[in-house]
C-alpha cells in the first residue's frame, strides 16, 4: 500500500497546478488522479482482505 500511497501523493502534487482554464490539462489531472485513485482504492482493498 505504500507504493500507491506515494504515487497518489505524487500524482496530486503535480496535478496541482494544472490549468483549468486549459481542456488538455483538465483531462489530463482527471485521468492521472482517477487512475491514482483506483490504485490506491485497490491497494486498501487488497490490505483490508489480509
């Protein structure tokens, strides 16, 4: 769990300061912290499991 810890802070960090006025970047941050989340989610279910 570690590991999508660290990432999901890291993908926050630097989605941060996407620009919102900007659709690319907007959909960009989306993507990122959607996928850092699933991780994370998947990595407290798979702890919870033991």
């Amino acid at each position: 769990m570690g590991f999508a810890l660290e990432t999901a802070r890291d993908s926050l960090a630097k989605q941060a300061g996407a620009n919102i006025h900007d659709h690319r970047a907007t959909l960009t941050a989306a993507v990122v912290l959607d996928i850092a989340l699933r991780n994370l989610v998947a990595a407290l279910d798979r702890k919870a499991s033991q």
